[in-house]
C-alpha cells in the first residue's frame, strides 16, 4: 500500500511550505516536582474571545505598535498575549501537521474525544479529566499537545508556555513516557527549535523506533535543519516502519526540494487516495494545490482547494492557498475578498503580508494605508513570538526586508542562517543583503538557494535581480525568465518587479 517513497512537510509549513518552514522550541524534559501542582496552577484558557473581537485585540495593539519603536515592541507583545490568552478560536482536530491523531496515552481521554473537531472542548474536557485524576500523566501530555495544536492553527504563540507547563507535568509524573516527549519534540518545532525538535524525535525512536509522530518529527527536523540527504533517509525510514499519510506527504515534499516535481505529485496523489478522515484529505488536497500554483498550474491548484474546503471549510492553508490561485488566475477581486477572509480569522504574517502586496497592486484609494496596516500586524504578531518563546528570525527577514526595517531584517536573516543552513534560509539571507546594497555578498547565498534544483520562483526572481545588480545580465535574464515562465503569479509585487526588471534587461541588449 506504502508508495516506496517518503515525506517531508512545509509549514507551515509551515506553513507553512510556498517558502516558510516548520517551527519550534522546547525546554528541558526532567521532571519539575514530584507531586503535580493543583491543575488551576497551569495556565487554563479563558473564556474563548469570538474572531472578531480577537482580531480586534490584535489590531489595537498593532496600531500602538505603530507608534511606537521597535525597541519599544515586546511591550506591545506583553500586551497582545494578554488580549490573545483567551482568544484561540475552535479549529480542527488534535493532529500534528500532517494530519495524524494524536494518539492518547494510557488512562487519557479517548482518541475520539481528542478528535472531535474542537481543539477547545477538547482541552476543557482534558481540564475536567485533569481536576479528578491529577497524576494522569497521559492526560497532561495531551494537554501540553492540545495547546501546541491550538497555537499552531490559530497563531497564538502564547499558549506555548502553557503547553511546556503541561508537558512538564506529565514528565514529572512519568519520567521520559513517549506522549510528552513527543509533544516536546512537537513543542520544540512550534518555536522553531530543530535541533532540540531532532534530540526529542530521537528519544522517542530510541525506546519506540515504529513511533509515527517520532518518525514524522525527526524528518521535519531535518529538513529545516538543511540537512536534505538524512532527511530523504530518514523519510525512507519512516515509510518502511509506518507508511501512511504523514511519511508520504514528506516523502513528497523531501523530492520537491530536490526539483523532482514528478515523484512529489504522485506520492501526493496516491496520498490523498489512501485519505479517509476530514483532516487528511482537506491537508493532502491542501499540498496538492500549493504544489499546482507553484509551477503555475492555477486551474488544477484551485480544484485541489476546492476538494480540501469541502472536507473542512476552514482549513487556512487551503483558504489561503485558494486566493493566491485565485489572483494567478487573474481574479484579484475574489483574492483580495479570500485573503481578508483569512486574516479576519487568523492574523498570521504570510497571509497578512500577501493581504497588504495584494493592496498594494491594486493601488486604490486608501489601499497603501490598508497594507502599512497589515504589514504593522506582521510586527505585533513577531513581537508576541519572541515573547513566548519562538525563534522568529525568519518571519522578521522575509516580512522586513520588503516591508520594513531591512537592517533588522538583515540581522534577523544572518541569526537565522548562523542556526540552519536550508534553502529557504540562504534565499532570505541573499535578499536581506540585496536590499541593504550587498549584492556581491549576496550572491553566493541566492545561487545556493537553487542549488538543490527546488522550483520555487520566488527563489528565482530573488536570484535574478541580484544577478541583474552585480552586472550578470545574461544569467538575470535567465532567472527572471525561469521565474515568471515557472509561476507568472508567484507574488503580486514580485511578478510585477520582475517583469519590469526583464522587460529593462532585454531593451538593453
């Protein structure tokens, strides 16, 4: 059944994938005390904040953001994670980012009860099970996951610290029990933290080596590490041990990066026909769309996010992935009303920065406001990150470096690549130094970018204007014409910057 091949994912990929990656951080794992505190000493959620008034809360602290100086940000994210600790709204099932459940440990709640569909009945019925059974170490390990799913879907980064408290708990009550350490591992890649979301995937290996969330992990880890070559092991690996939805999706996503296209679709293919639940068709058809849009293929891309919204019709990446197609293909008016539906939603910085290009390319009245908006909410959201705990370097150098302080971006893109050498790593890096005049400097790193053969044209428009500014004409030509061909609409600023860098280039002939 197994497709012999592997996975690997974006993330977030995650996001992001289209050019972010997975995430992470964890703390230590020893036990904190012997005998668990009273539950209501765990940070518990509030009373849920509707959307709106959550998006409210965001904005209001952006706007002080505005005025005030970066130095002066992390009290605004003070601020935002007090407006935000109740405001996770329901989304999806308890699953990791590929869509697996997460399994409950011994004496935990039931797998149904944690797939339910509602991240916060969930967690309040954990609470419930929690206040009556204080030493169930299953339940505060699915807890501590419960809060990273939350965080992740919804863009709170201020339920990770809850989450780390929760799996403390659990590992005090059990020391090293494989749940909690894989929520460390879970926990550890939220933060953007991939060496210690590897030490933890390793862990679980050791004592389970058919552990799939372990396996899963450990190839994410290693992908985002810039570590392509273990990864496509490991993703081998995993499907020997495990083969389902998860391996293949990385499987896919380890030969994308290398620019085998081909293989990624099929494995994705058989993927989604081997898909029975709501979660992994909507992600899986998710992964197909994104993988459509970015060679250009924006018809199928938008048939792809059609299936997956049918099986959830709130899934983000496909909503996002949606009106990104939607403006390749030309209709800005739907991909601008989509986008704002996103962000409205889930104020997270890759949709909010597309939001703002998109108002930007329309240019109509008030829309440069509307965009200096959105790109103010990128700055809260990074500075709340930083205040709980996640490496948000990257975010900071691909938002800045368009769309705010370059020199910080440069400084952001320089830490990012000091810990991780991947491709996306060096193209942010590359295109934080063109912007802040570099370009000799940069060049190196935008060839490396491409190195792998990864068909992204973001990567190729970043290398052709950079090729264009150190005198090599022939090869920018060559990267601007590969970049527009592969994806015309890979950006509304970019493609159009592109264009009018290729229509120069050929008029200088």
């Amino acid at each position: 059944m197994a497709p012999h091949t592997n996975d690997s994912e974006p993330d977030d990929r995650s996001a992001e994938r289209g050019g972010t990656e997975s995430s992470s951080s964890a703390g230590s794992s020893g036990p904190v005390a012997q005998v668990p505190a009273p539950l209501e000493h765990v940070a518990e959620p509030e009373p849920t904040a509707a959307p709106d008034e959550r998006v409210a809360a965001v904005r209001r602290v952006a706007a002080a953001g505005r005025r005030w100086r970066t130095a002066q940000l992390v009290g605004t994210a003070a601020l935002l994670a007090v407006a935000l600790t109740g405001g996770s709204i329901a989304y999806g099932a308890i699953r990791d980012h590929a869509g697996t459940t997460v399994a409950a440990a011994p004496s935990a709640l039931s797998p149904a009860a944690l797939s339910s569909g509602d991240i916060d009945s969930s967690i309040k019925a954990l609470q419930t099970q929690l206040r009556a059974q204080p030493r169930d170490y299953g339940s505060w390990a699915s807890l501590g996951l419960a809060y990273v799913e939350q965080a992740r879907t919804k863009g709170d980064p201020s339920r990770y610290p809850q989450a780390d408290k929760a799996l403390k708990r659990s590992l005090a009550l059990r020391p090293g029990n494989e749940q909690a350490v894989t929520g460390r591992a879970a926990l550890a890649a939220a933060r953007h933290d991939f060496k210690d979301a590897l030490k933890y995937a390793d862990q679980v290996l050791k004592e389970n080596p058919y552990s799939q969330n372990a396996l899963s992990s450990r190839i994410d880890a290693l992908v985002e590490l810039g570590r392509y070559t273990d990864a496509s092991k490991a993703a081998d690996t995993a499907d020997s041990r495990r083969p389902g939805v998860p391996v293949f999706t990385r499987y896919a996503y380890v030969h994308e990066l290398r620019g085998d296209v081909k293989t990624a679709r099929r494995v994705l293919e058989q993927a989604l026909t081997t898909s029975t639940t709501p979660g992994d068709i909507s992600y899986v058809a998710a992964q197909l769309g994104q993988l459509a849009w970015s060679q250009g293929d924006y018809r199928t891309a938008l048939a792809y996010y059609a299936r997956a919204l049918a099986a959830d019709e709130n899934y983000l990446p496909a909503l996002e992935g949606r009106a990104l197609a939607q403006y390749g293909s030309g209709d800005r008016a739907a991909a601008i009303e989509g986008m704002e539906q996103v962000v409205a939603r889930y104020p997270l910085p890759q949709p909010l920065v597309q939001l703002g290009e998109l108002y930007e390319d329309r240019d109509a009245k008030g829309d440069r406001a509307k965009a200096h908006d959105q790109y103010a909410l990128v700055d809260a959201w990074i500075a709340l990150a930083r205040a709980n705990g996640v490496n948000a370097d990257l975010d900071t150098a691909l938002a800045a470096a368009d769309h705010g302080d370059r020199a910080a971006a440069l400084r952001a893109a320089r830490a990012e690549w000091a810990r991780r050498h991947t491709v996306h790593t060096a193209d942010a890096l590359a295109w934080a130094l063109h912007v802040n005049g570099k370009d000799a400097e940069a060049l190196p790193y935008a060839r490396q970018a491409t190195a792998t053969g990864y068909r992204n044209a973001s990567f190729l428009y970043h290398r052709g204007m950079i090729e264009r500014a150190t005198g090599h004409t022939k090869d920018a030509r060559s990267s601007l014409r590969a970049a527009l061909k592969l994806n015309p609409g890979f950006s509304p600023l970019g493609s159009r910057e592109a264009r009018k860098a290729l229509q120069n280039l050929e008029a200088t002939k």
